[in-house]
C-alpha cells in the first residue's frame, strides 16, 4: 500500500511573475469602501446562471462554490499539487485501484449533518446517475464505494486511472449531502467556510462565514461577488471603492491606471485558461483539415494577443498549460503564413469559404474575435461575425446543441486535453487515435502517462483539432492592505477563506 497526504504528477510551476504597481501601504491603506473591514467585495465578470453545477456547465458556479461552500475529499493548491481537505490522508492499493480515504472526524454540512463515509459514497454514486455538466465521465471508472467505518470510505476503480484522483479535486468530487439536493439550482449545502446568504442573479451573490465550518475560520465575515458587463466597469468600482479586488481583469489596457496610487497592488499568475478559437470538425467547412489548418496559419496567435490582452498571456500552441507535466511549446508548428493559409483553400476548393463566428459577449473573447476576423477575411475567408449571451445562450447553442462552425472561449478546466478524446463534445473532433492514447496514458505508470499525454497534443496540435491563440494570465487589482488572495488560477475554484486585511 501507498499513503499520500498530498502530491500529484506535475511539472515544476513556472515563477509567477509578481508586478507591484503601488507598494508601500500600511496595513488600513486600502480603499476599505465596499462594505467594511469584515467584508471583501469582489469584482467578476462571468457570471453564474443559477447554483446548480452538476447540471449547468461552464466555470462560473464552480469559481464560486468550489472551496468556499463546497468542499471535496482532495483539492488543488495555489501550485497544481492535489492535497487533503475533508481526506486527512489516504492510501492507494499496490495495482492502484483501491483509495482509502481517512475523513476528518469534526465535519458537518452547513444544515447540521455530520459529514462521513456515507456521504462520500451518496456524492460519488449520484454524479454516475444525476449530473448532466462538469465531465461526470470522470466518475465512470469508479466500480463502487464501501463505507467499511463512518471515518473511512474506499474508492475501487475499474482499472488504474490517473486522471480520477485529480478530477476528484474539481466539481465532480464535490461532496453533498442527501438532506441537501433537492434544490441545488438555488440553494447550496456544504461543508466549506461559507455559505450562500443571497443570490441576486445576474448582479451579486453573498456569501456569509460559516459558524459550523471545522476549520480555520475564513478571514471575512461576508464576501460580495458581484458581477459586471465589462472590465471598465470593474475598473471604475476599484478606484472609487465599489469593490475590493477585481479578480481576473479582462482588459489588461486598463492597468496604467492604477499605476502610481498607493492604495492598490496588481499581480499576474498563471492559469489553466487556454483562449481557444474552436472549430466545429463535425460540419463544412471545417470538417476538412486543410481549412482548420488553413485557419491556424492565417492567424497570428502573438498579434491576437498583443491587440486582445496588451501583450500579457502565453502563447502556447497546444491545449498544455506549462504547469502540466506534458507541456513542450508546439507554437511553431503552425507558423502565421498566410499565402500557405490560402494555398491550402484552393486545395481543398474553398478559396472562400463562409464562416458564422458565434462570439460569446465576454470582454477578452470580443476583441480576439475581432483579430481574428479581420486576418481570416485578409485569406479568403468570408467571416461573418455574430454576438451570442454569455453563459445562458452560448451554453445552450454552442456547448450543448453544437449549432456553430467557429467561436471563441477560454477553457479553464485542468486537463482539458482530454476533451479531444471524446468525440460528442463540441469540439466536433473524432479521431480514434487519440482516444486510444488517452485511454492508455490514464492506465499507464508515470512514464507513460507523460509520454502518451505529449502524443496526444502533438496529434490533436497536428489535425488543428482548434487553435489555441493564449494562455489566459491571471492578472488581479487589489487593495494593497489584502493578504491571501490566490496567485494562480490552477482550478476551477477561487478559494476566498485565506483573504484578511493588513
């Protein structure tokens, strides 16, 4: 047997590359507007449809649930290595198909259940027969969970998977209660530092500090997560006190402003969001790869990203962040050469062929729509360019219906490569190969799993499956008396407990 407290397969985590636009602050020096020293406002831009992420996909919900209202077994830190959390430890079979999980014994859900084994085994058999968003395929190695103590649950896998503990820190490890289900779309019960104290939907949800929380107390009394159209009005709520922190600001421009002043910090870290330029392989015209490939040498990703995000962000040419063990940089397999670009649509007898770009009305996927626009028109591509709500519409027509041929998004979850492999997601990507490689990296021992991993983006890179235009940066404004915010973006979550003043 194996015993972990923590720890996965990982490559080292780049620097974070740490800019002080105002340093100097006392502790107090923060503007300390948006509700008091006990409560942190922050400013978002994604905001969630309702409460409910086991049926609604997207990041919003988890951004604001996971860690903070729900909890799971295991989580990630601000570096990408899976830890305990409701686990204290748990140990791992020598054929690595039995995980036993020692639970804390201190926890109950914020409705008064004492958290236990029980739960472990009703939150994992519910995502095989209930959830409907949030990759509940993970769960699908799972052969059955025992109980064999209220303090132990023990996980048996079907085979050895690697990718399963690690989706076990996103939302589908989430654990709930059975008291606590009947209306997730609106009401959360976990076990986590906060509780939602009130939704507003569309503007503001309210999380209040849990008097039931087992572990350390969360720095605020009341967290504000409000939610605005655009980064400009982020921007103008930091600087005359409306919010506290603008998590993720999406118009880098808008930085310089808040050069000088004393009373704000912004940082940039890294994160898992690949700013991806879909296309739809399932339909004409690209589901021919000389016009997907035709794409990705007609757009200039470095251009896209200087015009879209002032510069900032990675480019990385495949869907591997650099924190992911299998990371190599492919960006010069598809050089920006456009007269390949239109060599390669009379190859394949569309020197013009129309395109309907659904763009999703969030601030960054605009402006790299319209880079992108503009070079693909400059090629022979007849682009016509359409605005899609974000989440409820895109959601609906793009993610679930398919009813697209080009669009724009980041993805945000860890390990998203793996979507490839599945050729019902929206991708409209079906390629046997790289499902089988899939398949045998999450069977096979640390080694392999690398190798085939690296195969994998080399083949999706190679059939343009998409084109990855940056690597998402996470660059936040605070205020300068805050400590314990996040760095990086390395999951879905954006733990809010650590947060203190001074």
């Amino acid at each position: 047997m194996t015993t972990r407290r923590g720890g996965r397969l990982t490559a080292a985590a780049p620097a974070v590359a740490v800019v002080v636009l105002a340093t100097g602050c006392s502790a107090g020096a923060g503007l300390s507007g948006a509700g008091g020293p006990d409560t942190l406002t922050v400013a978002l831009t994604a905001k969630p449809d309702n409460l409910d992420f086991t049926r609604t996909a997207g990041a919003a919900i988890p951004q604001a649930l996971l860690d903070n209202v729900y909890e799971g077994l295991v989580r990630l830190d601000d570096n990408g290595v899976i830890t305990p959390q409701l686990a204290e430890s748990w140990t791992v079979s020598e054929d690595r198909t039995v995980y036993d999980f020692a639970l804390r014994d201190d926890v109950v859900f914020s409705d008064g259940d004492a958290f236990d084994s029980g739960d472990v085994k009703f939150s994992i058999d519910r995502v095989k027969t209930e959830w409907t968003a949030n990759s509940p395929a993970a769960m699908a190695v799972v052969d059955r969970v025992e109980t064999p103590d209220p303090h132990v649950a023990r996980v048996v896998l079907r085979r050895p998977s690697n990718e399963w503990l690690f989706a076990m820190t996103g939302p589908i490890g989430a654990m709930f209660t059975p008291d606590g289900v009947s209306h997730l779309a609106t009401t959360a019960v976990g076990t986590g530092p906060f509780t939602v104290a009130r939704w507003n939907p569309g503007s503001e949800l309210v999380l209040a500090a849990n008097p039931r929380y087992w572990g350390t107390p969360p720095g605020m009394k009341t967290v504000r997560l409000r939610y605005f159209a655009d980064a400009t009005a982020q921007a103008n709520a930091m600087r005359s006190g409306g919010v506290d922190v603008v998590y993720s600001l999406g118009a880098p421009q808008l930085l310089d402003q808040f050069a000088g002043d004393a009373r704000f910090r912004v940082t940039q870290g890294t994160t898992n969001g690949e700013v991806t330029l879909s296309m739809n392989g399932a339909v004409a015209p690209f589901d021919d790869v000389r016009v997907r490939r035709a794409v990705m040498y007609a757009v200039d990703r470095k251009a896209v990203r200087d015009t879209a995000y002032a510069g900032y962000g990675e480019l990385i040419g495949s869907m591997v962040p650099p924190t992911d063990p299998w990371f190599e940089d492919l960006t010069e397999v598809y050089p920006f050469d456009p007269d390949r670009a239109r060599a390669l649509l009379a190859e394949a007898g569309t020197p013009n062929p129309v395109v309907r770009f659904s763009v999703p009305n969030l601030p960054y996927a605009s402006s790299a729509a319209q880079v992108v626009a503009s070079q693909l028109r400059q090629v022979g591509f007849d682009v016509r360019s359409e605005p899609v709500e974000f989440p409820a519409v895109w959601l609906d027509k793009v993610f679930s219906r398919h009813d697209y041929q080009m669009s724009v998004i980041q993805h945000s979850e860890p390990h998203d490569i793996v979507t490839f492999a599945n050729p019902k997601f929206y991708w409209g990507y079906d390629n046997p190969e790289v499902t089988r490689l899939v398949a045998e990296a999450d069977a096979a021992d640390e080694a392999g799993y690398v190798e085939r991993m690296r195969e994998v983006a080399r083949t999706v890179t190679d059939d343009a499956a998409a084109d990855w235009l940056f690597l998402f940066p996470l660059l936040v404004v605070a205020d300068a008396d805050l400590t314990g915010l996040p760095r990086n973006a390395t999951s879905l979550a954006l733990d809010l407990a650590p947060v203190r003043r001074g």
